[in-house]
C-alpha cells in the first residue's frame, strides 16, 4: 500500500530505477546505481563519491542507497568538456632546429 502522495518507484531499464519527476512532464526518472555512475563516467566509485562530497555531482540518499539521475550525470559530463586551447600548458611550445649551430662549434 502506497501513502498519499508517494511516487511509486520501479524497476527500470538496465537494472536502473525509475519514477515519475514532476519537473519533467511526467517523463519517469532514470536512476543510476553508484557503481552504473562511475562506469558510466569512467571513473572509480571513490572518485565518485569525492564529486558528490564536494558538491560537483547530485545525488540522493534513499534508505542506505545512494543513487544518482541520469540527466544529473550526463550535465555532469557536458560541464566536464574541455574547451579548445585550453590545454597549451600541458604540451611544450615547438623548438627550432639548432643542431646546424651546433655542427659549426666544433
């Protein structure tokens, strides 16, 4: 039996969970387990818990179960993109030939 305003919760695709959200025209919520999560992101659990504990990553306590909305991570993973040019620091800047110079040292 169900009380007065609880959303019925299933089993949904892929073993994940799903509801109705009522933000989302009555489209069912798709849940991830905390370990879909990580292999979803390509991360392990640990890390995953470390973005949820800082506030990077949404998730919900159910009881003892921790699970997260898909959309959530998937926003998560557009947030993480990395912009063009952003990443000249990790690679050296190109170096001219000088081994003719050195050639005429000797």
């Amino acid at each position: 039996m169900h009380g007065k305003g609880r959303k019925v919760v299933e089993k949904g695709y892929r073993g994940g969970v799903s509801a109705t959200d009522p933000e989302s025209n009555d489209e069912p919520i798709q849940w991830l387990s905390t370990a879909e999560a990580a292999n979803r992101l390509g991360i392990t659990p640990r890390t995953l818990y470390r973005f949820i504990d800082e506030g990077q990553l949404a998730a919900y306590r159910f009881g003892r179960v921790i699970r997260l909305k898909t959309t959530d991570v998937d926003v998560f993973i557009e947030a993480c993109r990395i912009q063009p040019g952003t990443l000249e620091h990790l690679y050296p800047e190109t170096v001219t030939d000088s081994s003719s110079t050195d050639e005429d040292d000797t």
